[in-house]
C-alpha cells in the first residue's frame, strides 16, 4: 500500500518501520543445549515485546516500537526451524563441538574456550563459534597438538 493511502506522517515515518532483516549465517545451525534455550528464550522475549507493542493506539508509535521485535520475530523463528542439537561429545581425547579448550600461546597467554554454536558465541564469556577460525583449526586435535594461526602457534594443553 502506498504511503498516501495510510495514516503515516511522511515517507520517513514509514521507513522507520520497515527493518531491514538480520543476517542469517549460511552455515549449519549447530547448538549446545543451553544454545538452543537462550533462543527460545530470546524469541519468548520478542515476542512479549511485539505483543506490548499491539496495544499502542498512535499508528506510527505502535509501528515503530513493534519493528524491532518483529525483525527479531522473523530471525530467531529462522535458528529455531534451522537449528540442529548437538550431543554433548562423548570424549575429551579430542575437541569437537560443545568442547571446552585450553591453549598457550607463543607470547604466555593461556586462553579456555567452549565451542559453541555461533548464536551462543561470546569470546568475551569464553565462548567461541564452531565457525571461528581458531574453532576450525583446534577441532578435531588433541592436548599436545600445535596450531598455528596469523603467524602463531597454539598449542593444546586441555580439553574437558
């Protein structure tokens, strides 16, 4: 419907509303248990905001305040329909998804990540996407096995 046709202020008032969507990863959509209930949780949240959003009577407020929510909406039903439970693995002889990993690098740091599915990822609170391109490259070693990467070497020293 044309913008004349509607009770919006301008050509602006419209465009707010009209959210572009999140990207969706063209990767599989592997999760963590705790990976695939932060999106339920977090669709939940959309949700009841979305609905907080109906009840607003000035057309372009309710619009503008429901945008957000409904972009949301749209993503988090995509991961949901898309997503693929992960067992927690089955050995630490090696890492694999949903392993928790500890390294040395060449400068001293000891670094501990779990790898997770890349909704679940926060390098910031020790996770990391399977994606990631350390990810990649520690899957599939065990502790004592070397990596390296931008001209440095990781090496394992435990997996849990």
């Amino acid at each position: 419907m044309a913008v004349a046709f509607t009770k919006e202020e301008s050509f602006e008032t419209a465009s707010e509303t009209l959210l572009p969507d999140r990207p969706v990863s063209p990767h599989l959509n592997l999760v963590t248990e705790a990976g695939l209930k932060a999106l339920e949780l977090q669709f939940q949240r959309a949700r009841e905001a979305y609905d907080a959003a109906n009840p607003i009577e000035d057309v372009n407020e309710r619009r503008r305040q429901a945008a957000g929510p409904l972009r949301d909406l749209r993503y988090l039903a995509a991961r949901l329909r898309t997503a693929q439970l992960m067992p927690d693995p089955t050995s630490i002889a090696i890492v694999a998804f949903g392993s928790t990993v500890t390294f040395s690098r060449d400068d001293g740091r000891v670094q501990t990540y779990r790898i997770v599915g890349e909704d679940e990822a926060d390098p910031k609170a020790g996770s990391i996407s399977y994606v990631s391109p350390v990810a990649r490259l520690l899957m599939g070693k065990a502790v004592g096995d070397v990596v390296e990467t931008g001209g440095q070497e990781l090496e394992i020293i435990a997996i849990a």
